[in-house]
C-alpha cells in the first residue's frame, strides 16, 4: 500500500518548473514532509490538466454516506481496478488524476519492529502517482473533492521492503493518463512498477509513524 509521503517542494516551484497554474486552494497549501489520508495534497486532474488543486488524500465515492470511507480507500489495486465498483467507474468516465509527489514512505517488517523506509527517484525532482478521483457532497451541500492513489506489485527494490509499491508515471505516461480520448483498457498496461534502478531508498526515523510530525528532518536518514 501506500498510505505516506510527501511533497516538499513549494508549489510555486513545481508550477515554474512543470509549466502549470495553481488553484486557489493550492496557493495556500504549504509543502508537507508527512502526508497521511483525510489531509489535503496537490494533484492534477483529467478535466483539468493544467491546474494543480489540492484534494483530500483518501478516495470517498460520491455515493458514501461518510467520508470517513476515505481512510479505507486511500489505495486502490492496479490488478483490481477495473473489477471494483468503487474504482471502475472512475476508470472508465476519465476521472483520474495526478498525484504530486518527492518521495513515498514504507515500513518493513523486522520481527515484532516495523522499519520506515523513504523511497525517492534521484533523477526527479518531483514525479506523479497515478490516482483516481471523485467528488461527495456532505448534507450541508459543501464539496468534498477526494482521490485514491493506485498501487502495483513491488520492483526489485521495493520488494525487500513491502510487497506493494505506488504507481509512478513517466512524463508521456503522465499525459496518458489524463488523456480523455484513450481507451481506458489500455491504460491498465501504464500501471507498472515503476524501474527500480532508477529508485532509491534508505532508513529514516520512527518519528514518521505519527502523522503530526510534520517538519522537514523527519527525511533524514537515520544516523549509522
């Protein structure tokens, strides 16, 4: 799964740097060492592939009675996701999306222990999970805009780690998956491990299991 990660590159940057405009809402989002579900992260979508906004992390569907179903949706599985009546349909209607990134966060078992692990890509800055999205109303009628980053089977480094890893999209792979005119059965083969000789990884603090810790050390490696 991937249920942390984070996004520390203010957004001006990313938008100098990807050529994108930013919303409102994203004007105002700060860069977050440890992004965990219900917390609202940049992202991209397919009707509107030239903003980055910022959404809650955690998919709830537009039928949930509560959103509180986003903490069980914060990951949806690429082998999957075109039988799940809760991902197909957002699959097929083009509601997918881009979600913002500078690393991901995974913990391995060690006995009884769990170590966290910080995955990044040397060569990127900033990259893209692949992600789905979706829009519930509450009963005040205020929108509530949410997504579901989609995960695959672990590359060679990832599996010494966790047997699931984030969908990480190339550049073309990216324009791929907002594209609304592709044929979303085709769009399942972008859903890959993303090369893992371009991938790196390296212990950092427990400090990370608590969402509230929130500040840029919580990165560092862990001192050998």
């Amino acid at each position: 799964m991937c249920g942390r990660y984070s996004q520390k590159l203010d957004l001006k940057k990313v938008e100098d740097q990807l050529k994108l405009t930013l919303s409102d809402r994203a004007i105002n989002w700060k860069p977050s060492f440890n992004i965990a579900p219900s917390q609202l992260a940049p992202v991209v979508t397919s009707d509107k592939p030239d903003l980055i906004d910022v959404f809650h992390f955690g998919l709830v569907p537009h039928w949930a009675k509560d959103k509180k179903v986003g903490y069980k949706m914060i990951n949806a599985r690429s082998e999957t996701i075109i039988e799940k009546p809760s991902f197909k349909p957002l699959l097929i209607n083009n509601k997918r999306c881009l979600v913002l990134a500078d690393s991901f966060f995974e913990w391995k078992k060690d006995g009884k222990e769990k170590q966290p692990f910080r995955i990044y890509l040397p060569e990127r800055e900033v990259f893209f999970f692949a992600g789905l999205w979706s829009s519930w109303k509450d009963p005040e009628g205020e929108i509530y805009n949410s997504f579901a980053i989609i995960t695959t089977a672990p590359n060679a480094l990832m599996e010494k780690i966790h047997d699931r890893m984030p969908v990480i999209l190339t550049s073309e792979e990216e324009k791929l998956w907002l594209d609304p005119d592709q044929n979303p059965k085709d769009l399942l083969k972008l859903l890959n491990a993303y090369p893992a000789d371009a991938m790196k990884a390296y212990e950092i603090s427990s400090e990370v299991n608590k969402p509230a810790n929130n500040y840029p050390e919580i990165l560092d490696p862990v001192a050998e």
